[in-house]
C-alpha cells in the first residue's frame, strides 16, 4: 500500500506565479480516497539569510465559492478606495532576475 499512501501528497496539477519578490504556487493534490484539494503557497526569500519561507494554506472543493466570494470581495474594497497597479514580469533565462514592465520605479534588493 506504500505507492497508494504517496498518492496523498502528489500534485495533479500546479501553477507557479512570480510576483517579484514572492512566488506563489496554486497545487492541486488528491487525498486518499482521490478527492481533490487545493493548496496555495506563498515563498519568499528572507533578506537576513537568503532562507525561503513559505506559507500554506489549504482550500477544499465544499469551501470555493465562499473563498471566491470573500477573495473578490476584499480585493473589490481595495480597488474601490485606493488606485491598484498591478505589475507585469518580464523574466529572462535566469528565473532570479527579472525587470518590472511597469513605468514606476521597482526594484529587488539583495538577489
């Protein structure tokens, strides 16, 4: 039962999103009896020691919509009482390095 067991931790499908100095990794896994979960990481690299740190959080399929709903509804409040600009990556060959495309000053401290 030692390969069904693993089938608890592998990933069915993931989706890595750079936002500059964060990466956020949105996995989907399958428990056990194959239900299908989601897990949202967020990493970044503390400035001390160059150490990742990661955070987790698990979403279940009964929990979407409500998590939808409390998501765009908190970002709508950001939109409506202050101005966003979302930033657009350009990466090149080496995924540390990348530039900012937006007009405004940006920059990455300590790479």
């Amino acid at each position: 039962m030692g390969d069904f067991d693993n089938r608890e931790r592998e990933e069915v499908f993931s989706k890595k999103v750079r936002a500059g100095k964060r990466t956020y990794f949105f996995d989907v896994k399958a428990t056990r009896s194959n239900d299908y979960y989601v897990t949202i990481t967020e990493s970044k690299k503390r400035l001390e020691d160059g150490v990742f740190i990661k955070h987790k959080i698990f979403l279940y399929k009964e929990d979407f919509e409500k998590f939808l709903e409390g998501l765009n509804g908190t970002i709508d409040y950001i939109k409506e009482n202050q101005e966003v600009v979302e930033k657009r990556y350009e990466y090149t060959d080496a995924p540390e390095i990348a530039r900012a495309t937006a007009d405004d000053d940006f920059s990455f401290e300590n790479l």
